[in-house]
C-alpha cells in the first residue's frame, strides 16, 4: 500500500452518498444496494459505483465499497483512493487510509470497508444516522501527477416508507384467560394494508401483543405498541423489526404482568379494558435512487460548516428547544386537547397548536365544540399526515416527507393555516417535479389558489413540452380538469407569441 506525498492535495474525484431511512433497508445475506454509475474524467474517462451491503456475512455488520473501471479498454489509470463515513456536519466518523489501486477496463473492487451494525443502529445511532441518514463519501486522487478539474458528486438513495397508527380497547380485560388471544382485524386507509391483532396473557402471566400483516410489497416492519394509561400516557412496550420473511413474528410484551395491571386497574383500565396504540412502519422498496448534481473545480468551503463558538452555541440550544418540545408532543406530557381520527387520537397542548395555527386559536379562543369537549374531530386527513403535521407544530422538523406525503401534507397546512410548513411543502413539490406527478401538481396548486407553485408547476410544463403535453397522463387531465388545462394551453400559446413578437421588434 503507498501513500500520495502530499496528504492535503485537492481529490481528482469526490464521491457522496446519502441513504435516507436506512434503519429500514431489508437487504440480507450480502445482498446490496447500488448507485446509479457516475461517469467521471474529461480525457481519461472511468466510471464509478458505490455498494453497501446492510446485513454483511456472519456478523451482519455493515459494509460499503466503491468500484471502478476504465472506459477506455485500451487504458488503466493509476489512483489512490480512501472512503468514509460522515456524520450530519461533515466530520469524519469513520475512514480508510489512502490505497492504490490500478482502474482497468473491467470492474474494480477499489475500496471497501466494514462498520460493526451495532455501532451504527444502537451504540452511535446519534452520530451515524442523524436523521436516519447514512452518509458516505469516497475521494480518488491521480497519482501521475497531471493537472486534472476536481469534480463533485453527490448521489441520495431513499428507502419509501408507509406508517399507519391504530388504537384498540382490549374489553374485559380481567377475564382473559392464560394463553387465549382476543383477535382483532385491523384496516386502514387501503385494502391492501389489513392486519391481525391478537392480544394475549403468555404462562408467566406477561401480556403478549403481536400483528400480523398482510401486504404483498412489504420488506421491512417496524412494529412499536403502547399501553394507554388512564391519564392518556403513552407507556412504552418496545420496538420489534422484522425481515420480509418472518413477518408473522412481530411480537412485543408490556412492561407489566396481568396481575399489576389488575391491582393497579385504577391507572391502567378504563372501565376494565386495556388501551393500546400502535404504530407501524414499514418499507416497500425505493422512492428514488439517482445521482443529484454534479459539480467541477473545486469545492468551496460552505460557510455553513465554519461557524463561530456564539452561533454553534445558537444552533446547540436551538436543538436542544426542539427536541424538548418534540418530546412533550411524543411523551404527551400535560396535554389538554385531542386531535380525533376515525381510528385513533393524538394527545397536544392548545397553547402550542395557537401558537403555531390561527385555525386552531379560533377554535380554542371562543366557545365552539372543540374548546368545550377538549377534542379536535379530523375525518380528511390520513392519520400519519396528522402525526406529521403535529411532529413539524412542534419541532420544525420535515423528515422522511418525499414528494407523494407533501403531496398529502400541503392541504393540511392550508387547511390550518400553517405557513411554514406549507411553504416548506410547496419547495419539496416544486423540487421534485416530474412527468409523473405534474398533473397532480397542478391540480393541487389550482384548487388552493396558489399562484407561486401552479407558475412553478407550468414553467416545467413549458420547459418539457414534448414529454408532458404528449404524455398519457395530460390526456387524462385535459378530460377532467378542461378549464385548467386549457388556460395552462393559452398561456403556453401567449408565451410562445410573446417570443415571437420580441424577436420581431429587435430585428427591426
């Protein structure tokens, strides 16, 4: 192995990558996830992907690499190469020392790297994966010495996650009898998410709460449960994980035997009957897997990264509020109002929803129903868009949304009139407008009467003429939305005149 002379030079190539939600990747058995190929080098063109393998051999550890290879089959390139893992602000966790390799026409295992899964889904989690994100950066310096244009890459990989919440009463809790299930049929919002419940006392008098789910494109489960006191805590009976093929396993035991919930029914049972909470999480593939921008010469420092002590001291104590204030909306501590769904309820403090919502203030502030029955009724919004919206009330936080839950999230936000998280869904639409969801986006920006996203939405349109108004999809949206489509038509029609006559003008 040999190191480069000079330590601190500029890499030729700097590779990133980001795998958003990875605590739900399924993979096992050495099986990987990849990148997209980046094709790198003006004159001396190579090709480069990364791997990772979630679930690695024996131990199950973690374990990513880079590969290359030559475009030029006549031609190898002499490089040395070191990988990375990062945490949120850029600082390194994890490395490898530099190692030559020799990039030759067929792929080339340039570089890999083992990371013990323990240290990066339990021990380290804060650091590893902040925002459930795994960070990994690749560099790759020439070593012949020639003046090469430093370019970066930077390449996200997102793991589509579903969430779904249920509340159950457990009746005549105090005759259950050792080793009987009660059984419950559990739906939501569609037909291909049923699930069975069955809730029971095991031989040591434990009580036992497993599902078992039913849908077809289901990789991963994260199943959590919680025992409802009669205060309207939220009592934690901890997390179970579960691979695609042991789904019919996922099982967590409450905290309590039956015997304590029995002597102490007074804090646990509503007129004996055990209240439970369920979430459950789960993942059916990927949203999106591509290679987000490019980038030549090199790189600048982001200032971002290079604070001073008082404004690190700033964004400390600004962390340190929002998780304080996301945890008295996870704990439910001194709630005093309920958010109702037809299948479950969110516990949440009046004064944080006026703080945050003139909707909400409205309600709370006169003698309507919800201030006097202490219950806000939503029957229009799904029940993990309701979690989501509450979780950014109270934190400010946006995680995990790809375009199809802002999609769901923006007409919530009108709906209460919260700005900033409306603002915030209208970027994410507007980043990640495609020919697939351009339609919707429209029709979305019409009926809310938002001018700024349907202007971002028809300048795409316009932008890609060919593929959008061809598309199937346009034909489809023209039969139902007639006046929108043939406004978006006019103005296409306007803009394209307006071209013409300025043209017209300069030449004479």
């Amino acid at each position: 192995m040999l190191r480069s002379s000079n330590v601190e030079s500029e890499p030729w190539l700097t590779f990133f990558w980001n795998i958003q939600n990875f605590s739900y990747c399924w993979q096992k058995n050495d099986e990987c996830i990849h990148t997209p190929s980046f094709k790198a080098g003006l004159t001396e063109k190579t090709t480069w992907k990364y791997a990772l393998s979630p679930r690695e051999g024996i131990t199950k550890d973690i374990r990513y690499c880079m590969f290359g290879k030559c475009a030029d089959g006549s031609r190898s390139i002499d490089v040395e190469i070191d990988l990375a893992l990062l945490a949120e602000d850029g600082s390194i966790l994890q490395t490898t020392p530099r190692e030559r390799k020799i990039i030759r026409k067929d792929w080339v295992w340039a570089s890999s790297k083992f990371v013990k899964r323990d240290e990066v889904m339990k021990t380290k989690r804060n650091r590893y994966l902040s925002r459930d994100t795994l960070r990994i950066r690749c560099r790759v310096w020439k070593v012949d010495g020639k003046t090469v244009t430093p370019a970066t890459f930077y390449a996200t990989t997102i793991l589509r996650i579903t969430t779904r919440y249920f509340h159950c009463d457990v009746e005549r809790f105090g005759a259950l009898q050792s080793n009987h299930d009660v059984i419950y049929v559990l739906s939501s919002e569609s037909e291909d998410e049923k699930a069975i419940l069955k809730v029971g006392v095991n031989r040591e008098d434990k009580v036992t709460i497993s599902i078992n789910f039913f849908c077809k494109l289901m990789k991963f489960l994260v199943f959590q449960s919680f025992v409802v006191d009669t205060n309207d805590r939220k009592i934690d009976c901890g997390k179970s994980e579960i691979l695609r093929d042991n789904f019919r396993n996922a099982t967590c035991t409450v905290p309590f035997d039956k015997k304590y919930l029995m002597d102490n029914k007074n804090s646990y049972l509503k007129n004996d009957a055990l209240s439970l909470f369920l979430e459950c999480s789960w993942c059916d593939g990927f949203f999106c897997c591509g290679i987000e921008r490019i980038s030549f010469g090199r790189r600048h420092i982001d200032n971002d990264l290079c604070l001073s002590n008082s404004n690190e001291d700033q964004m400390d104590s600004a962390a340190d509020l929002k998780k304080d204030m996301g945890f008295l909306y996870t704990e439910g501590i001194f709630t005093d109002v309920k958010l109702c769904t037809p299948t479950t309820s969110f516990r949440a403090h009046k004064a944080i929803l006026s703080a945050r919502s003139p909707v909400f203030r409205a309600m709370f502030a006169t003698d309507m129903k919800e201030k006097i029955e202490k219950r806000v009724y939503i029957t229009d919004l799904e029940d993990d868009i309701i979690h989501k919206m509450l979780r950014y009330v109270y934190s400010n936080a946006l995680e995990g949304v790809h375009w199809e839950k802002a999609f769901k999230l923006y007409p919530a936000a009108d709906k209460y009139q919260i700005m900033a998280l409306k603002r915030k869904c209208s970027a994410l639409l507007k980043s990640s407008l495609c020919l697939n969801n351009v339609c919707e986006i429209l029709s979305l920006a019409d009926l809310h009467a938002d001018e700024d996203l349907k202007k971002a939405v028809q300048d795409y349109a316009f932008t890609n003429e060919m593929d959008v108004f061809a598309s199937n999809k346009w034909t489809d949206f023209m039969k139902n939305n007639v006046t929108l489509a043939a406004e978006t038509m006019v103005l296409k029609w306007k803009r394209k005149t307006d071209k013409v006559m300025l043209k017209v003008n300069s030449v004479k």
